[in-house]
C-alpha cells in the first residue's frame, strides 16, 4: 500500500473515530449526567429522596454496565434501525456508543458528587438554599474538577469501544486495523492505527487533566 | 420550667423584646426506631437571651451538636417546642423553614467553606440564595471583609487560607443576611489556642457592635469562659445545670461541670498531693483548704490576713487568677495544722470575710 493510500485510509478512518466518540460522548454525557445527580441525591435522607426510584434506576444502570459492549451492539440492533433506519454504518454505530456511555457517565458523575463534603451541603441548608439550588451552586460547583475527569475518562473509554463497533461495520480506526491489518495481514497499517490510537488518548486525556486542574482550586499554594 | 435569668452584662437590650431569642421547651430527641432508639435530647428546657452570647458546653456525644441544629431546623425534635424569635420552628414547612434560615446564620468546626469559589465568592453564596442582584452583592460583601480583617484577602481561595481566615471568611459568610442569630458549632475547635483568642475576640466584637444573639457549642471551657455570658452544661442529653457564666465556673454544682472546668480554672490538684488526701483527719495531719476569691473578696489582702490570723504555719500549694465572662476570680489552695484551735480561727477568720472555702481533705 503506499503512503499517501494509508494516510487517506487513516484520515478517513480518524474523522469517522472522531465523529462517533464526539456524538456519542455529548449526548451520553448529556443524558449521564441529571441520572448520575438523580442517583447521587434520591437516596433516603438525601436531597430529594426517593429511596425506591434510586434503586430502581441503579439497578437499569448496572445491567446496562454489566453487558459486554459487543452483546450491546447486536443486542439493540431493532433500536438502532428504529433511530437511523440502518444497522450498520458510522450513524448506526453512535446508538450503542452513546448508550454504553450513558451509565458509565452517570456513574462517575455519581461518585464526584457523593465525594463533595457533606459539610457543605449542611451549610448551604442552613443558608435557606433549596434543594435545587445546593445542586446547582455547591453540588455540581464542588465536583466539577472530578465531573470533568470523568468526562474524560469517558471519552477515552468511547475511543477503545468504538473499535469494537467495526463488528457492524461501524468504520473508524479500529474497523480500519481489523480489516487491513489483521485480515488482510497488513502489519504496517495495523502499527499506524496503534500509533493515531495512542496519540489521541493522549491527547484527550491531557487535555482533560489540564482543565480540570484550572477548575481545581482545592489544592493552591498561597 | 427553668428559665435562665436574664441577668447582669446579659440584660434585654430592647425593652419589649424581653421574650428570649430561642426557647426550648420539653425538648426531645431519639434516633432509630422505637425499639432501640438512640436518646440524644431527654427533656432540654432553656432559654438564650437576646443580644446574649450563650454557650452550650458537653462532652462529645452530649447532643449539644443535636440541639443546636433543632434551632434552624437541620435537626427535627421528636418532642417539645424549638421557639426562635416567637416562631415555633416545627411548625413550619419548607419554605418557612428556609425564610428562617435567612435570618439565623450558623458557623461550623471545620467552616465547610466551597473550595471552588474565592472568599469573596463564598460570602456572597447566602446572598445569591436569597436572591440578590450582583450589585447589591457586591455592596455587602466588600464590607463584611473588611469587618472580619480580610479585605485584602477577596480572591484568595479557602485552600491559600490559614484555618483562622477560613473561619473569619465563614463568619463574614454567617453574617452575610443580617441574621439575628448566630449559631457557631464548634467554631474554634479546629483551630490553635491563640486563633481561637482572635476568632472568639471577633465574635465578641461582632455581638456588642450589632448586637446579634449567639448561641455557641464546644466542649472547651476556655471558649465559654471567655465570651459566654451564660452557660449551660449538657450531659447524656439533659441540662445538668445552666445560669451566668460566672456562677457556674466559680461555684459548680454538677460533677460534669466541675469535670470540664478542672482543665482551666486553676483548680487541679497536683497528682501527688490529691494522692495523699484523707477525708478524716488523724492526730498532727494539716488540712487543706480550697479558697476562692471572686467579687468583694478578689481584691482584698486576704491571704496575708489569713497568715497573720492564723500564725505562720499555713503553706500555700496551688493557686491560680484568671478572667471569667470578664470578672476576676481566683483560687488558693492551702494547708494549715489541723488543730482545734487553728480550725477555730480560720473559720473565724472566713465568717468575717465572706471568703468562699471548701475543706479538699487532709494530708500527713
């Protein structure tokens, strides 16, 4: 293969990685994070308790979690054709994506927001806040280095599973190593795709680092 | 009912208002269920006087952490009336009870301050709660700083701050309402004695310059003695004696009380002397005498006197002179012959005087 086919096949391959981690990481985040608040808050004596919801959704939370991605993949196929009107491709690869993320998102949310001192949602109680005011200006203020750190890790999480997603013909970089490097024994692409692969994570992961250390104020020197 | 008296340095300040500030009644207090429940409060009756500065004082464990939280309704009562201002506290749902907490400000051990906001921001949030604008914000903020010493301190955040200017950013925050009431947990038990001087002057400084209402809690003597003008001792969930400070401290009744006092007020006995004590006396032993000084008798010569009276045979083995709720008050351990005839003219000598003395026991 010559270089300028593999970097095009990378490129292509990289924007189709890209574009399914992004989809699926908002959106999953999106929808993570009022459950991941819900389970940090609804148990008894808490917040907003709703001791048997709370259990309820933890227990959707830990099945969904428990289901090794691949199964999820062909499990939820009808739902994917339902949504996009095809199971395979890019677009069909961001509904199991987005809906693996959804309670890994959540559950990370839940433990930084378990993590806040409990002290402070005292005091704020004791200021007359309401309970949706001590989420919004403690809770989420509180966890917000640990939420995005979680987001990151998510993200990163996404980018290993979206290789998987090649199963149903989901493309990306890791689709892109199974079929020219292992099938058609291409080593050379294979390392390319390992190389992009670990500069991306990298990547994200610095990034993530470095805006939750901006966000972090617990820890500055005087 | 016992009701504290609203005496000396701690009278009304407002004619009318001579009702209390908070007023338990027949308060109760059980955790768990009714088979094995938890009794934290048994039957508190206790009154906190306006413009006062009231402390609560126990062991951990005491339920006085519980009792202060039954005033702004972080703890609820399993019986008996919590009364703040003429408000009964239980009575109140939940957007009553929040209007309260407006009005109470509340100061913690460990000033649970938001990591994430500056100083300048963690005095505002009662503020945003409430309500205000940023303007509004801004023009109660800047001067609350500068009351509590930090106004040079705005965008620090709590981590570039010492654990005194913590607590000074939480008191700044307490007041930041206007409460009439302030509730302090504790608020100097994460701190180091000569913090704890300077928070405790603040707080003085705060009740006689806006003369706001505090209602503290430790388990420090040295807190209560030096602010407190009334004091109430809690152990196992009930008041086991409560008045002016400086009753308490000079004449404790309880055996809690004396207990906590023993670390402060100078009347520990060495180990060796206390080792030695007989209760009766036997044929050459010396008597030891705790005398204490304190109002008419605090600036007499008396103990010279006493020397003269009694001949030159008295030995002096402990003493000690502090400030108690700003009055002096001293004590003096002694010990003298335990003959007839010294008895005789001691006892003389303290029916003259008015000197306070209880006889600790006698020594070889």
């Amino acid at each position: 293969m010559s270089p300028e086919m593999l970097f095009d096949l990378l490129w292509k391959s990289l924007l189709q990685t890209l574009h399914m981690v992004a989809v699926s990481g908002l959106v999953g985040s999106l929808v993570g994070l009022p459950i991941g608040i819900f389970l940090a808050t609804s148990g008894r004596n808490e917040l907003f308790p709703a001791p048997a919801l709370n259990r309820a959704v933890g227990l959707v939370v830990n099945a969904a979690r428990s289901t090794p991605f691949i199964i999820l993949v062909v499990a939820i196929i009808p739902l994917t054709r339902l949504l996009t009107g095809t199971s395979i491709g890019t677009s069909a690869a961001i509904v199991p994506l987005t809906i693996a993320t959804v309670p890994f998102f959540a559950r990370l949310v839940e433990a930084a927001i378990r993590d806040v001192d409990k002290g402070l949602i005292e005091a704020a109680r004791a200021m007359g806040a309401t309970p949706m005011q001590i989420v919004f200006k403690v809770l989420l203020a509180e966890a917000r280095p640990a939420i995005l750190l979680a987001f990151t890790m998510t993200i990163v999480s996404l980018i290993g599973y979206s290789a998987m997603v090649g199963a149903v013909g989901g493309g990306g970089l890791g689709d892109l190593g199974i079929r020219y490097g292992y099938q058609r024994f291409m080593p050379e692409v294979m390392l390319a795709v390992v190389v992009v692969l670990i500069v991306l994570v990298q990547l994200v992961q610095s990034a993530g680092d470095a805006l939750a250390r901006r966000f972090d104020k617990r820890n500055r020197k005087s | 009912m016992t009701l504290s008296t609203a005496a000396g340095s701690a009278a009304p300040q407002e004619g009318v208002a001579s009702a209390p500030m908070v007023l338990f009644e027949g308060i109760s207090k059980r955790f768990g269920d009714d088979a094995n429940a938890f009794v934290a409060l048994d039957g508190i009756d206790m009154a906190v006087d306006r413009g006062a500065i009231t402390g609560i004082i126990g062991r951990s464990g005491a339920g006085k952490s519980t009792l202060i939280r039954l005033v702004n309704g972080l703890e609820k009562a399993s019986a008996g009336r919590v009364v703040v201002d003429g408000t009964e506290v239980g009575g109140l749902n939940d957007a009553g009870l929040r209007s309260l907490r407006r009005e109470i400000g509340m100061i913690f051990q460990h000033f649970n301050l938001l990591s994430s906001r500056t100083a300048f921001d963690n005095i505002a949030l009662p503020l945003e709660i409430a309500g205000f604008g940023a303007a509004d914000i801004k023009a109660k903020v800047g001067p609350l700083l500068d009351l509590v010493g930090l106004g040079d301190k705005a965008e620090r955040y709590p981590s570039e701050l010492s654990g005194g200017q913590k607590q000074r950013v939480g008191i700044a925050r307490a007041l930041a309402t206007s409460p009439k009431l302030l509730l302090s947990d504790e608020a100097t038990s994460a701190l180091d004695p000569e913090t704890t001087q300077s928070i405790l002057a603040l707080l003085k400084q705060i009740n006689a310059d806006l003369g706001l209402t505090v209602l503290l809690i430790t388990h420090e003597m040295e807190v209560v003695k030096t602010i407190a003008t009334h004091v109430a001792v809690i152990d196992r969930g009930r008041i086991v004696e409560q008045g002016p400070t400086f009753g308490i401290f000079t004449a404790p009744q309880h055996e809690t009380t004396r207990i906590l006092l023993a670390s402060t007020v100078g009347t520990n006995l060495p180990e060796w002397l206390r080792s030695g004590l007989k209760p009766e006396p036997s044929a050459g032993d010396r008597v030891l005498v705790r005398l204490t000084f304190f109002g008419a008798t605090a600036f007499q010569p008396l103990t010279a006197q006493l020397v003269t009276e009694i001949g030159g045979s008295v030995n002096i083995l402990a003493g000690a002179i502090e400030e108690i709720a700003g009055d002096p008050f001293g004590t003096l351990v002694v010990a003298y012959p335990a003959t007839p005839d010294i008895l005789d003219r001691a006892n003389r000598f303290y029916a003259a005087t008015g000197l306070a003395t209880e006889v600790l026991g006698y020594v070889a």
